[in-house]
C-alpha cells in the first residue's frame, strides 16, 4: 500500500484500519507470497541508475533517490485477489500479480505481440534505442526501481529507461480529479463534450504540471482555444494561405531578395526552433507549445509590418512576403504534429504537403511555383455559454451539494464572512448593552461635572 508519495507500509501497519463499504475493521490472515529479493539487486540498480538519471526529471530523481537512499526492501508481487494475471507456479495459481510488478512487463509483451522483431526494441544490441516514459509521480518507483531491478535481475541485455519525465499533480478548478465524486472530466467523457481531441491535447500539454501542481479551469480552457488558437496560430495560418489564394491562384511566389525585415523573421524563428528541439529532448513538453506559438506569433506580426495586400504595384515583393508567410505555415504544420496530430494533416492538406519530420532550422518546406489545396480555418471559437453547461456538468457532487464553485478556498471565504458576520452582531450587541450602561451612569452625573469635562450633552 502506498502512502503519500514514494511510501510504502504494509497493511498490517495501517492504524485503526476500516472498509470503506461496512466499516468493520479487517481480519489480520496468514497468506504466503513472492517476493522480489531487491537488496540483492540493489549494487546493479545504483550502478545503472548513475548513468542515466541526469536526463530524468527533477522528482523522479528525488524520489528514486529516496528509496535507495533509504534501503531497498524486498516487495511483495503477488496478491490474494480474483482478478488480475494468474501466477503460473505451482502452489501460487490461486494468486495474481501485483498490477505494478505486471504491468511494465507487459510493455514488452505487447511489443512482442505486435511484431517478431520486438528484441530490436528491447534487448540491447547494435540497435540504437532510446527509452522515454512518462508518468505521474506517484508511479515513478515502479519504473526507476523494481521494473529495472527485475530486467537486471534476468541476466539478459534487456532496454532499461533512458528519460524518464514525471509530472506532478494537475487538479481540477480549486479541487481534485475524483471519479467516485464525478469531480472533473476524464477519457471517455472528453469524448461526449465535443470538443475536438487535438483541442484537449493542446491545452493540456499548455497546463502540463512538469514542475508544480497546476490546474484544469474551464475558463482558462476557453482563454487560451480562444486566443492562443484560433486568434493567433489560427489567424496566421488563414491570412497566409487565403492571401496566396486570393492574389496568386494559390501559387506559391519566389523569393529573389531577402529584405532585412525577412532576415529578422528567419533568425527569430530559427532561435524558437532551437528551443523547440531542446524543449523536446528535455521532455519539457508544455515550454514546446510556448515556442510553437511564439512562431506562430513572430508570422502574424510580420504579415502585419510588412502588409503584403498594400502593395499593388510591387507585386514581386508582396509574393516573397507571402512565400515566406507560407514556409512559416509549413514549419507550424510539421511543429504541430507531436502535440495535435489531426490538425496537422489538415493544415498540411491546406499546403497541399507531406511533412515528416521537423527540421533543425527554418527552411523552405514549399517550394516556388507549389499550387496550395483549399485554404479554411482550422478553429473555432469556444462560447461562454456551453463553457458555463460544461463546468456546471462536471463540477461534482460538493457542487450539487451546495458547496462552492470556488472549491475549498471560496468556501472558507464564505465561512469565514458568515462568522464574521455573527461575531459583528454579538459585538453589536454587546456595544448596544455598554452604551446603555453609560447613558445610565451619565444621568446619575452632577451637571457641575459634566461641564467641567468639557464634553456637550447629545
């Protein structure tokens, strides 16, 4: 059993323990098990893991850290359950694996499954194989401790992780993700919202918690589709491509000069490509959308300083303006595809292309005389009032029972107003009890007194 993160205590150890369905306290029974001998794996483990983890994330270092820092203990990895992977040995088939002892070796299993060749993949040879996972970080110790622990103790040349990127928690509003509570949208609800899957996957790599906690917010949700997409990515990407179409045929125009405005363009865009290309072998995924849209950005502006459709009598040179309008369209399209996939292809059937694979520096990916496909916007715009439905759907049952919308933080605000509230009337009344008092003491005053006190009578 997990505790917090990266702990673990046995179920004996749980203090005054209870079913959460009767809340009877649970009979302690004898039951034999397999274990994996991880102190033995250890020296293999610590061996191996200092030659890898500088690319890993902060946490998942500082986790794994903390386990072999402490010890490594030997873990159990079988349970008494009726579901799950039989165990195949003799005396143990009435049990099943442990889902975290299972699972990763099913990432081998399902590879071999899908094709003969799997060792290319997963034993370690002369093929050049990079291993990346990505997880939250609660299941860091799973990947970094006992599946490499388990492949090191095969004896074979079995792939161990290269990258491993955890994230930390993303929360919902002002609360938690919670299925039992139906706090927020998961999988297969995001489906029945409409919202095209390229949209949830942008905005969730946007709010992606690679360094701190952050937060799902509908409002936010409809800000950045609103502005991020269909005001800048998508507003370039249109005036580019409907430009060309409507003054070229959909043609795209040489470029015979480079005008020092161009130049500024390429090397702002190449210095973003270059951060795009780190931000990815670093697995900072959520810095990678920043830089795509940040060329996005870089083309709207020089569509706008340079204002191709003013120049009539320079044809020539409203043509290079627009090619090299187009050729930034084309990078975004090929940028896009690791994060929206279907808008991707759908821009790249716009430029009439197909992309592969992104290049190291801004480069001409459409070429002169290339005849563009039809030009048509890629977003649309995100209503206040089905945001508003959409949040109030998934808000959970401590909103339909009246808790706040705020979340805890609005609800103590509210508590703390209402007590504040009730405190002020008993000050009130306790003011109006005092001030009664005194009148009364004031009117058993001598009047010789209370003149020469030098205070008025009210």
């Amino acid at each position: 059993m997990r505790l917090g993160i990266g702990k673990l205590i046995n179920a004996p150890e749980l203090i005054k323990p209870r079913c959460k369905t009767c809340s009877a306290a649970p009979e302690i029974q004898s039951s034999r098990h397999l274990f994996v001998d991880l102190p033995k794996l250890e020296p293999q483990l610590v061996a191996w893991h200092g030659t890898v983890d500088q690319e890993w994330t902060a946490n998942a270092r500082q986790i794994t850290h903390s386990w072999i820092r402490d010890g490594l203990k030997p873990r159990c990895i079988t349970r008494d359950l009726t579901w799950g992977t039989p165990v195949p040995l003799e005396g143990f088939k009435e049990k099943v694996f442990y889902v975290w002892y299972d699972a990763p070796i099913g990432y081998i299993s399902i590879t071999a499954n899908y094709t003969d060749e799997w060792e290319k993949w997963w034993k370690r040879s002369e093929h050049d194989v990079k291993l990346y996972m990505f997880m939250g970080k609660d299941n860091v110790p799973f990947h970094s401790v006992i599946f490499p622990s388990c492949l090191l103790g095969t004896g074979e040349e079995y792939t161990l992780v290269n990258v491993l990127g955890a994230t930390e928690y993303l929360n919902y509003e002002d609360l938690k993700f919670s299925k039992s509570r139906g706090t927020g949208v998961f999988g297969d609800q995001a489906a029945e919202t409409g919202i095209e899957a390229d949209i949830w996957r942008f905005y969730l790599m946007y709010v992606r918690p690679e360094s701190q906690d952050t937060v799902f917010s509908w409002d936010d949700f409809q800000t950045k589709n609103n502005s991020e997409l269909l005001n800048n990515l998508g507003n370039f990407v249109h005036r580019a491509l409907s430009f060309c179409a409507a003054t070229f045929d959909g043609c795209v125009q040489p470029v015979d000069e480079l005008t020092e405005t161009d130049r500024q363009l390429i090397g702002l865009v190449d210095k973003e490509m270059r951060e795009f290309q780190e931000c990815l072998s670093k697995t900072r995924l959520r810095d990678g959308v920043r830089s795509l849209l940040t060329i996005s950005r870089l083309g709207n502006q020089y569509i706008q300083l340079c204002q191709p459709w003013t120049l009539k009598d320079q044809r020539a040179r409203a043509g290079a303006i627009n090619a090299i309008a187009v050729n930034v369209a084309a990078l975004i399209a090929v940028l896009l595809a690791p994060y929206m996939p279907t808008v991707s292809e759908r821009l790249q059937q716009q430029l009439n292309v197909k992309l592969t694979a992104i290049p190291e520096r801004f480069v001409a990916l459409v070429k002169p005389g290339h005849k563009l496909g039809e030009p048509k916007p890629l977003f649309s715009r995100m209503e206040g009032d089905r945001v508003a439905e959409l949040k109030t759907k998934y808000a959970g049952k401590d909103a339909a029972s009246g808790a706040s919308a705020g979340g805890p933080k609005e609800d103590a605000k509210k508590a703390g107003a209402k007590d504040a509230k009730k405190q002020g009337a008993k000050d009130a009344a306790k003011g109006t009890a005092k001030d009664a008092a005194a009148e009364g003491k004031q009117k058993e005053k001598p009047a010789g007194k209370e003149e020469a006190s030098g205070e008025k009578k009210k």
